[in-house]
C-alpha cells in the first residue's frame, strides 16, 4: 500500500519545480539542479533504500515524476543503482548516481580492482557523483561503482533532451560480489518497471493536459472537445492512461512480492505500445499547437518516445512474452493470463 503522504509530498515537489522554463533549460544544459535539491531534500530518491520505505513507495514517487516530466535520475538514484550498491554492501551515498543499463555494445570488464571498457546511453552520467555497473566475469556478477569524476563522457542525448552519455571506463573501482538473484536479468526487469511507472504518470498528465485544452479552446462557436473526431482523441488517449496506470500497479505488487517478470513484461510493452497511440491522439487533437516549444505537450510525447525504447523496446517484450506463453501451452494461455508470474516465468 502506497504511503498517500508520499505522494503528495513528492506532488508539491515537482509541481514547484519542473516548470516549463525549468524543464526546458535542463534539456539545454543537461542538468537540472535546483530540481535534484528540492527533491534530495525530502529524501525522495532514497525511499526504497530507507527503513520504513519500499520499492511501491519508490515506484508512486516514480509515476509523479513523469507526471511532471521532472528532469533528474530518480530512477537510476534510488531504484537501480542504488539498489545495487545497496544489495552489495557498498555505500550508497548522498549524491546523483546512474548506472550502466548493459547494452550488447558495451565493452565492459573487470580485471581485479579495475574497470575497463565502454558503455553506452548511461542516464545522466555527466550529473552523476558515481557510476554503478554490473558486469559480468569468468561466470559470477560483480558490482562496480567509481566517481563520476574519473571517467570519459561523451555527451550525448535522447529524443527528450535527457542524458544519454558514452562513458569509457579505466580506472580502480570499488568492486563487490553480487548477492543471488542480482543478474543482468534482474537489472532488466527493474529498469523496465522504473519505465512503466515514469510512462504511467506522462501518459496521465498528456490526457489531462489534451482533454483541458480542448475543453478550452473554441471552433465555430464551440469547444472542440465536442466534436466527435476530437472526442475520440480524448476516449482513445484517456483509455490507454487507465489501461498503463492499472498495469502499473499490478507490476509494482507484484516485482514488491518477488520478480513479478511476466506483469512487468505485460506492463512495459502496453506502456510502449500506448506511447505511440496516446502520442498520436494528444497531437492531433492538440493541432499545431502541440508541436510548439512553447507549449508543454512536447515535454510528455518525447519522453514517452525516448522511454518506450529504453530496457526493452516493443519487438523485444512481445517476443519474451509470445515466448512464455508458447511454452505454456494452449491449455496454459488463460492461467498465464490471470495467474501471470505465479503460472509462467518470462
């Protein structure tokens, strides 16, 4: 159950501080920290790391955050690299951190207490006080973190404006064995459901935001909320917030009660596939005001269009799920459906 007080604490948060000017000046610079400090100072980026918090908590501060489109590594912070640390007994720390998602390109190892190689679209790596990666050598997982001051970025950015850097490792890190159950896998599973949430909360607001302009703005003596074509804009756009919110909530039950890998499959490729729809109805029912720089819209659509293709875009969900599904059998697809992690493994 999700701490009501929370939510709203991080409501305020983000409604003061992801301003339009705000969102806008972080895509220039790449950074945003009088966001990060307001944040950090009512600890929401550690709330599942702190006693009395957990993963639900972290994951509804999550959906507010791309309510508001706010501009800092909450995910990568709290739920991703600093789950690793913390699971491997290494300090977390005070600071922005990220970590390394593991992309087949990636070049990265360790070699005793040293790190080498290359990595590819890390999240906010040139904000970042440390960089956590989780690297595979001679078959066991190791965790790795070294200050963001010792290594080579290449800046470079997503569809949003969010950092999306090249960073080259060769330099001694901190090196710790990762406990059971933290794999490649497991850090997949956990950044597709920081996605889901982060998309749960864009696709609500960009509902919200379509159905009050076009409750506003008028067309031959009327709003054009009232005509059909535009209505089923809003219809189309409000049912797949609904829809991605549900399968949210039933993903962050679940990974909360252990992997809940098939919920957070169903959820992220949902996600991915109402970005596209949801995008297209805002647009078009927004009109040419939508595409402007000046209006808020864009902040929303792009995010949801960077983050659909991040840990697992729709090709690759749809084949992990077919996949499971197969191997359960026709006799197994309405169990699968309805009993989902409990029934099939993903």
């Amino acid at each position: 159950m999700t701490d009501p007080l929370l939510v709203e604490a991080a409501e305020r948060v983000f409604a003061d501080t992801c301003t339009h000017d705000a969102i806008q000046a972080a895509e220039q610079e790449g950074w945003a920290a009088g966001i990060w400090a307001r944040a950090a100072d009512v600890g929401l980026p550690w709330i599942a790391l702190e006693q009395g918090g957990s993963l639900v908590d972290a994951l509804a501060v999550l959906r507010v955050a791309g309510r508001h489109a706010a501009p800092i590594p909450l995910a990568e912070t709290g739920v991703l690299a600093g789950w690793l640390l913390f699971e491997s007994g290494l300090r977390v720390g005070e600071g922005p951190l990220t970590v390394v998602p593991g992309r087949p390109e990636d070049t990265v190892r360790i070699v005793g207490d040293r790190i080498s190689g290359t990595a590819h679209r890390v999240p906010w790596a040139r904000a970042a006080e440390r960089v956590v990666a989780l690297v595979e050598t001679a078959g066991t997982w190791k965790i790795a973190v070294v200050p963001g001051a010792d290594v080579a970025i290449e800046t470079r950015s997503n569809l949003a404006g969010e950092p999306r850097d090249t960073v080259t490792f060769d330099v001694p890190a901190q090196v710790a064995p990762a406990p059971p159950g933290v794999d490649a896998a497991a850090l997949l599973y956990r950044g597709a459901l920081t996605r889901v949430m982060l998309m749960a909360g864009a696709l609500e607001r960009m509902s919200r935001l379509t159905i009050d302009y076009t409750n506003e703005r008028v067309q031959f003596g009327r709003p054009v909320g009232r005509f059909q074509a535009v209505q089923q804009h809003l219809v189309q756009g409000a049912q797949e917030a609904v829809l991605v919110g549900i399968a949210a909530d039933g993903a962050a039950r679940a990974a909360s009660r252990g992997q809940g890998r098939f919920e957070v499959a169903a959820a992220k490729l949902l996600a991915n596939r109402a970005a596209y729809t949801a995008t297209r109805a805002a647009h078009q029912a927004h009109g040419a005001m939508g595409m402007t720089q000046e209006y808020a819209l864009h902040h929303l659509s792009r995010r949801l269009w960077a983050w659909r293709s991040e840990y697992g875009d729709d090709l690759f969900w749809s084949v992990r799920l077919g996949d499971a599904v197969a191997r359960a059998g026709p006799d197994g697809l309405y169990p699968a459906i309805t009993g989902g992690s409990a029934v099939v493994d993903v």
